[in-house]
C-alpha cells in the first residue's frame, strides 16, 4: 500500500491525468513485451480513439512532463524516461535505438547519449544497453532473423567472433566481427553464405556487442 500511495503521489505532483498515465503504461507494455515501441495505431486502438491527433497531444504532454522522449520522425523512436518508471512504478527497460541491418546497411538514428540502464530479467548484466531491431537476413545461422530485437550492450573492446553493432559512415549494420593473422586480417562476417565480407576500412566503428535476442518473449543469450 506504501508502493501504491508513493505512486500516485508522484503522478499527482507531476499532474498527470488517468488518460497520459493510460497511454505510458500502454507504451511500457508494448516495449517489454515486443522490445520495441507501438506505433500510433497501436496505441488509438489501445486507448480506443480514432485519430493520431489524440494520441499525439497525450505524448506531447508526456514529453513536456519529461516523462518520455520522442522524436518527430515517428512512434517508434519513443524512449520512457527515469520518471516514467516511478510514476508506474515499474523497472527500467532497454532504449530502443532504431533498425540495423543484417544485410545491406541501411540508416538508424545515432545511438550516443541514447543508452539506458536496465533491470528485471537481465539487472545482473553491467554496463549501457540499448535495443535494435533487425532488419535482413544476413545473420540467420547465428540465429538472428529479419525483424527479430536484439540487446545491444556498448563497449570499446571486442575479440574475434563477437557479434557486433557496427557504424559504417551514416549507415549500420549487425555482423560477426573477425580478426586473424592473416590477409584480410580484420573483417566483419555475415552469417549467410549469399553475402560477402565487408573488409574493415576507416570508416567502420564498432559501437556494441549483441548479447541476447529477443524469442517468444524471453530473452536469450548469444554467442
């Protein structure tokens, strides 16, 4: 009961009606249960209205009680903030970061300064986080398919074989890093023979290592 009273406390004090909380709790759902956030007609049908405008006004109220962070390209690039989880009361979730390629790299938006700390089901792991949904078929015998999410933890360091989230000029993509003492030395490695190796050139940076991916609901570790 102390729980619940420091609860809405802390929703009474920001002001937030039943209706903002509805939609936040609807969004924190949404990406715990699919790793990524709803896009606007998830969310009018979740709250049973009929037009964006409804649900725009709800996040943009939100937004300005620095309870979410959007940006105008879309829905799914929603992050919950610190004060988001206190006000439902709920662990922190994994930031999801946009969409990178297993496959031809393609464009997601800069992941730095966009990594939060999680909890729950993974809280033993240490480090900065974030969630990527993939896009392409270049990993499938790694186990990483078109449209699956996958947690992201960022580091500096990796060792031949890790599967990474690499940034190559303006575009992203997941692939398998190597590194040998022999021609082409340092390379990244998709995990599908109908793709080739991209040979490491300056432009390529390593931002993270793939950890887990998301099946059936659960998280599962990666090697």
């Amino acid at each position: 009961m102390v729980g619940y009273n420091r609860i809405m406390a802390t929703a009474n004090n920001l002001g937030i009606t039943d209706r903002q909380k509805q939609l936040l709790g609807i969004i924190y759902d949404y990406i715990k249960n699919s790793g990524y956030p709803p896009s606007f007609e998830e969310m009018r049908e979740r709250l049973s209205v009929v037009s964006n405008q409804s649900v725009t006004d709800l996040l943009q109220k939100l937004q300005n009680r620095q309870l979410i962070k959007k940006n105008e390209a879309g829905a799914r690039s929603i992050a919950l903030l610190p004060l988001a989880y206190e006000t439902l009361g709920k662990p922190n979730l994994a930031a999801f970061l946009g969409l990178a390629s297993a496959g031809v790299p393609i464009q997601t938006p800069d992941i730095d300064g966009e990594w939060e700390t999680i909890s729950g089901e993974i809280t033993q792991l240490k480090g900065e986080f974030g969630i990527i949904k993939i896009s392409g078929d270049s990993m499938i015998n790694a186990g990483i398919n078109d449209g699956d999410t996958v947690l992201v933890r960022k580091q500096q360091e990796f060792v031949s074989g890790d599967i990474v989230l690499a940034q190559m000029g303006d575009d992203w993509t997941v692939k398998r890093f190597m590194s040998e003492d022999k021609p082409p030395f340092l390379y990244l490695k998709p995990e599908n023979p109908k793709y080739k190796n991209i040979i490491f050139f300056g432009d390529i940076r390593m931002k993270g290592k793939i950890i887990s991916i998301l099946k059936n609901n659960s998280w599962t570790s990666i090697s």
